[in-house]
C-alpha cells in the first residue's frame, strides 16, 4: 500500500523546517467497525528520514499514532537544494518512499 505523503522543506534562520503529512488509517486492532467486529490492525512501524544521505530521523511507531501522522521538524547543517527521503514500513508487509527538495 502506497501512503500519499506531503513533504515541504524551506530554509529558515540557517536550518530547514520540514512538515510532513502521511495519509494512513493508523488502525490499533482493538476499534469495532459498524458490523461490530474488530478492525485489523494497520499502522506504519518504522519511519526513516534522510537528508543529503544522512539519517536525520529514525522513529518505530505503533498503533498509539493517530491517522494521518503529521511531522515537524527542523534540521540543521542542510542547505537548499538537498534532498530529503521518507521511507517507511507498515505492519502489513506495505513498503514506500517519498523525496522532496529542500526550497
């Protein structure tokens, strides 16, 4: 499953400020859908961030992050013009990525 995510980078006061917003269900396991039953869990576990090659973030999530994670961040020693790169991995096996260019 691909995850639809919105990456913004800019420089500010000599750091660059990243928001990043991932669409995801982000399901525990434990909440009943309307049939009653329980929904299967489905929530991203691992999150790692790069820029210009280097692992700025490296998170493990689990089914306590609400639906569509949001995050925020500032970094510095990048410039403008570097790369940055979301990878990340659900519970389920679904695998992506996502790059942005810090503006």
């Amino acid at each position: 499953m691909s995850v639809p995510t919105k990456i913004r980078a800019s420089m500010a006061g000599g750091a660059a400020e990243v928001k990043i917003l991932m669409t995801h269900p982000m399901e525990n396991g434990l909440r009943k859908g309307a049939d009653g039953k329980l929904v299967q869990a489905n929530f991203i576990r691992n999150v790692t961030i790069t820029i210009a090659g280097k692992t700025y973030l490296d998170a493990q999530w689990g089914g306590g992050i609400s639906k569509d994670p949001y995050l925020a961040f500032r970094a510095k020693g990048v410039k403008a013009g570097d790369k940055i790169v979301l990878a990340y991995e659900d519970n389920a096996g679904g695998k992506g990525s996502t790059e942005a260019t810090v503006g």
